[in-house]
C-alpha cells in the first residue's frame, strides 16, 4: 500500500515539475520576441536595396507554326485510275503547264480515245471542206459548219488530255509526291504539291487580345535549330474563324537564299513593345493600394512610399511610366512589414 502512495506521489511531482519547465520555456520564448522587435525598433527592419537603372524592355507573344511556300498548290487527279509516269521528282524546279504526272491514254475514264478519234475526223473534214471552199465548190454555210464541229472535238479532246496529262499552274518547285507509278488512284486523291519558295508563309492563330496589340508591319522572328529568319505580319483577319475560335495572322519572310524549308516547325516571336532606356521593377515588388501601385523607396534611412503608375507589362516585369528615376534606391527585399517612414537598416 505504502508503495502504491509512494508512486502516485513520483508521478504528481513529475507532471508539476514538467507544467513548470514548459512555462518557464514560453516565457523565454515571448522575451526573446520582444527582444528581437525591440532590436528591430531601435536598429530598423533590415532590407536589401538595388539603384534604379535604365533597361531594356521587350514585350512579346510566342507562337508556333510550319513554313509553306508563299503559292502553294496541291493538284488532285482529275479521274480515277493507274499512274503511268511520273517525270519529275522532289525538289525539281518547273515551269508553268509543264507535265508532272501521267495518266495511260487509254485509261477507262478519261474517254480520250474516243474524243482523239471525233478530233482527228472533223479535224480532216474540216481541212477538206476549206480546200472546197476555196474553189468554190461548197456553200459557207457547209464550211461553217465543219468548221465548228472541228472546234468543238478539238476542245473536247484538250480537255480530255488535261485529265490524263497533269501539269503545273505556275513556275515553282515541286514540293511533295504522294504517289508511286503503277499505283491506282481514286478521283481527286492528291497526286503532288509545287510551291513558290523564294518567300515563305507561316500563319499562326490570335486571341481577341493578341488581335488587339499585332499590327500588320510588324517584324516577327522565326527560330529553327537555333537559326533565327526575320519576317513582317502581312495579312490579320478582321472576324474570328468559326472552327479555331481565332483570329489568324500570315507572316511572310524572305527565303532567296533557300535556307527555309517548307514543312518545318518554327517557333515565333512578335514583338508589341521595345524600349532601350525603360525603369523595369518586378511584379513582386509593386503593391496597390485604393487602386493605386506603389513601392518602397530607401532614404534617409527610412522606408519611403513612392506611387508608380504602369506602361507596360510582360512576364514578371512591369514597365514603370512614372514615380521612379534612374538612380533611386528601390527596396528589394525585406518590404513585406514595411510602412512609411519606417526606420529601416540597409544590409548588403
């Protein structure tokens, strides 16, 4: 029994002696507090500054997007059926209407035979009839008549050629082929592609507020494998297109060189504002206050409020417009508990 006392006794006085540690150890805690803004009140709060300093100040949007030739053509096949040649290859330069690729003649859908043979017969007619005509032997009512069904087949049978005899619409560079010889097409499957390379195109798609600050003119910058190509905004739309929700934008550049091929991906800048002596200050440091921005200045040794208004934006960074000069010493750190007039302690 006395032992049972004797513990219960051990365990109160452990429990009192650890209620007395812990209050001796909150009282300490609240002295040293009281110490350290008291070193704070009599020293100032410790701050970083930086001097004001003109900068460089860029606004930009990024992009990306493929280069095209600045015409780019892609022919189809006007009926279904085998290729039989084709006479050029990739990278071939062509001249306008010249043949790329070849149809057979007798292929069962172009009807060509049939139209060659009324060609060649009112064709025949119509050379005997103005020998005729010549001589006096017929009316002109006969000959005219030749002579129009003579124009008729011909454009038929031209008409038909074009069907079997694919060509080019203009000079360029053939860009792609997408078919073999011997393979069997259907009609209007894409046969091959000819472009206008000495400028090339690349369109990129805006939102409202980028529409807002592009203009056409402006210089916009083109990176591939770390090669940078310079181009100017060429064409904005002026409505939104109704599948990408967006405005687009085409930017030509120049490509006499041949440095650019057509199908690469580029990343792209434009760039809305640039100013070579601008008063940057970071986002972090302005604070607003009744719609009013503002940082804090050190001097004299004390905290300063100093309003700013704001020109520009980009990233972390706002331009300053005015409140701030070159020179001024602009707090960077430590200004989370200043106020004006403050007593601060500029630490390096």
């Amino acid at each position: 029994m006395k032992k049972s006392k004797f513990k219960l006794l051990q365990m109160v006085l452990l429990n009192l002696l650890t209620v007395m540690l812990l209050l001796s150890c909150s009282s300490n805690g609240e002295k040293k507090s009281e110490s350290m803004e008291q070193i704070q009140k009599e020293n100032g709060i410790p701050v970083v500054v930086r001097k004001v300093m003109p900068q460089k100040f860029e606004k930009y949007f990024s992009f990306y997007g493929k280069f095209k030739g600045i015409k780019e053509t892609t022919i189809g096949a006007m009926i279904g059926g085998r290729v039989d040649k084709i006479l050029v290859k990739p990278g071939d330069r062509v001249s306008k209407d010249q043949v790329i690729i070849k149809f057979p003649d007798d292929a069962p859908a172009s009807r060509i035979q049939q139209a060659k043979a009324a060609f060649i017969n009112s064709e025949k007619t119509y050379k005997r009839m103005k020998a005729l005509l010549e001589k006096g032997e017929i009316a002109q009512a006969q000959f005219d008549g030749a002579e129009t069904k003579y124009l008729v087949d011909k454009r038929n049978y031209e008409t038909l050629r074009q069907t079997i005899l694919l060509n080019v619409p203009y000079s360029g560079i053939i860009t792609e082929i997408m078919v073999h010889e011997g393979d069997n097409v259907k009609k209007k499957a894409p046969l091959f592609t000819v472009a206008k390379l000495n400028k090339m195109k690349i369109r990129i798609w805006l939102s409202d507020s980028e529409r807002m600050q592009i203009k056409r003119g402006m210089e916009a910058f083109a990176t591939v494998n770390g090669k940078t190509f310079s181009g100017k905004v060429s064409e904005l739309s002026l409505s939104v297109d109704p599948m990408k929700q967006a405005f687009y934008a085409d930017i030509i550049f120049d490509n006499s060189k041949r440095q650019i091929f057509a199908g690469t991906t580029a990343d792209i800048k434009i760039f809305t504002v640039e100013k070579d002596n601008a008063i940057i200050v970071s986002r972090n440091l302005v604070k607003v206050n009744n719609s009013k921005s503002y940082v804090y200045l050190a001097k004299d040794g004390k905290a300063k409020t100093q309003y700013v208004t704001i020109a520009n934006e980009s990233g972390i960074n706002y331009e300053i417009g005015s409140g701030l000069k070159a020179g001024d010493s602009l707090i960077i750190k430590g200004n989370a508990r200043l106020t004006d007039g403050i007593k601060i302690n500029v630490v390096k």
